[in-house]
C-alpha cells in the first residue's frame, strides 16, 4: 500500500502491501457489526494491511530506484557530449559542505487512522524514532563528486548566457539542461509527465475525503474516540487529530516530541481501540468499495496512466540493459 496522506515529521511504520488480508473470524465477535460485515479484513498489525486497487497504478520502490538510476545514466551520457568526459553517473549536486551545514528534518506520510505499532508507541508515543528515521531515510548519498560552477550550469541549464540556449565547449545545451534531457528521455513531455505523477493522486485525494464522509468511516472513528476518551485521555474526533496535537511538538524544531506521559498514554490508547475496534479494517473497506467504484467511472483514463507506465518501465529498461552490455 503506499500511504500519501499528508507530510508529517513522524517516522511511523509502513504499511506492507499484500493481496488480501484476513477477514473477522468467530473470536472477534466483540466488534462492532459494521467492524465485521463481509470484505472488511481483520486489521491488527500491518502484515494484515490488504493493498488497495488504485496502488497498482502507481510506482513502487524498485521502480522509483530504476527510474533514477536510467536518469542518471541519460544525464551522464548528455553531459560527455558536452564535452564533461569524466561527469560523475551519480553526482553530489548539493555539494558535501552545503549538506553537512544544513539541518534536515525527516518526512514521512502517515494514514488518516495512525499507526499500528503499539511498541513503537510505548516507547515514542507520536515522536520521531531515530532508529526508524535513520532506515527511513533509505536513498544513500549521492557517491559522485561535487560539479563545476560549469557543470552545474550545463547538468540544469542555467548558464548566463543571454537569449538563445547555452553552449558549451562548441555546443549547444539540451533545454533545460541535461537534467531535464534525462527526464524527457525516460518520462516522456511534459502532459504525460503530469498524468503519470498526478491523476492518481488527484483521484485518490477526492476519493479519501469520501472516505471520510462516508457514515461507516464517521461511526468507526467516532467509537474510536469514546474508547480513547474511557482510557483517560482527551477526546479527539480520529486518530490523525490525535497525531497532529500541538503539545506533542510545542517548542520542537525536529521532528520529534517530548514524549510525556500523557502524550505516551495517548498513543497507546490510540493503537489499542484502532486494533480492538477494527478501526483500519474499516477504513479500509471503504476505501476499496470507493476506489473500485472510481476506477469504473475513469476506466480510460487509469488505462492511459497505465500505459504511461508500461512506456516508462520500457524506457527504463532499455537505459539499464544498455549501460549493461556497455560495461561488458
């Protein structure tokens, strides 16, 4: 499943995708009937997580990984034409000491309902885990050099040159930079470029504020509450509220919390009624029902994201088979 719901300094723990996931069984007769009605998975841990119908149309971690490789490769090759002839394939184009000296704060998106791992509550409450920021953070350093003033120039295409397109060394610069050559050569124009990256996050944006609206997903999260509120602790109108409390963070600047007690006893609480009341399990039926639904409105349209895709994956494919036998 890929989580996209809103950018929050948290690492929490990652939703796995898997075909399907378990349904409730005669041992969770205590949930509430719309916790257990048939398609709604028995949710308690994120190996239970079933993947949802639009994740399909989107790009997993093999191919974000492929996608940047081939670009670095384009971008490689575009800038010995230039007469770069030992360009770095992976180059630091921050710089090192830039890097060093700036404070960078860990991101990660975090589902509407919260997190599933009640260890990591225990332990973190709604802070940041150093041990699962420092996996999360899973891109390495570049392994090039720092570039040239000139490289830089060439590599983005911002040279001083006044009017006309850039040369170098006698010529002339992709437009853009070969930064860009590299993403035209693997993405596609620029319309294409916007349709694979966001139709199906547009969609599935529209599709989550039903999901919220929706009387299953109001009633869950409204049980979840009063549950949260019985153990002790303030009353919030659903887990992401929850998350996003103020007193956590107040007078933070990195990402983490001060973990009180009431703050730890909260995030606690938080995963204890979420798996107790198959809160996730909920959310998740009505997600697929609805994004199921979508995609028989948009056939088309996902179809050319798919195909998007698959044009894509090919392109990519051939950069890295190619630099393959290259370096046979």
């Amino acid at each position: 499943m890929k989580v996209r719901w809103g950018l929050l300094a948290l690492t929490g723990a990652v939703l796995a995708g898997c075909e399907s996931g378990p349904g409730a069984g005669p041992d969770d007769a205590s949930l509430p009937g719309y916790a257990r009605e048939p398609g709604v998975p028995r949710v308690r841990t994120a190996g239970d997580f079933p993947g949802l119908p639009l994740d399909r149309y989107e790009f997993g971690g093999a191919d974000q990984k492929n996608l940047k490789q081939a670009q670095n490769r384009l971008q490689q090759e575009c800038m010995r034409t230039l007469g770069f002839d030992d360009f770095p394939l992976d180059p630091d184009t921050w710089g090192r000491t830039e890097m060093a000296d700036t404070f960078t704060m860990t991101m990660v998106f975090v589902s509407p309902y919260g997190t599933l791992d009640l260890d990591r509550a225990r332990r973190w409450g709604y802070g940041l885990d150093p041990d699962g920021a420092d996996s999360s953070a899973a891109e390495p350093r570049p392994k090039g050099r720092d570039l040239t003033r000139r490289e830089h120039e060439a590599l983005n295409g911002s040279g001083p040159e006044q009017g006309g397109r850039m040369v170098v060394h006698g010529r002339r610069v992709p437009e853009g930079g070969c930064s860009a050559e590299a993403t035209r050569r693997t993405l596609g124009d620029e319309a294409d470029s916007m349709r694979l990256w966001g139709y199906v996050a547009g969609r599935t944006e529209k599709i989550d504020k039903a999901v919220a609206k929706d009387e299953r997903v109001r009633r869950a999260f409204a049980d979840w509450s009063r549950c949260v509120e019985e153990k002790g602790f303030e009353r919030y109108a659903s887990p992401a509220q929850a998350f996003r409390d103020k007193a956590w963070r107040k007078g933070r600047e990195d990402g983490s919390t001060h973990r009180t007690k009431r703050e730890l006893g909260t995030a606690v609480a938080d995963v204890e009624c979420n798996r107790d009341l198959n809160v996730t399990g909920v959310w998740w039926a009505v997600s697929d029902e609805k994004q199921r639904a979508d995609l028989r409105r948009n056939k088309p349209r996902y179809e050319a994201v798919r195909k998007d895709q698959d044009r894509v994956r090919a392109a990519v494919r051939e950069t890295l088979d190619r630099a393959g036998a290259d370096r046979q």
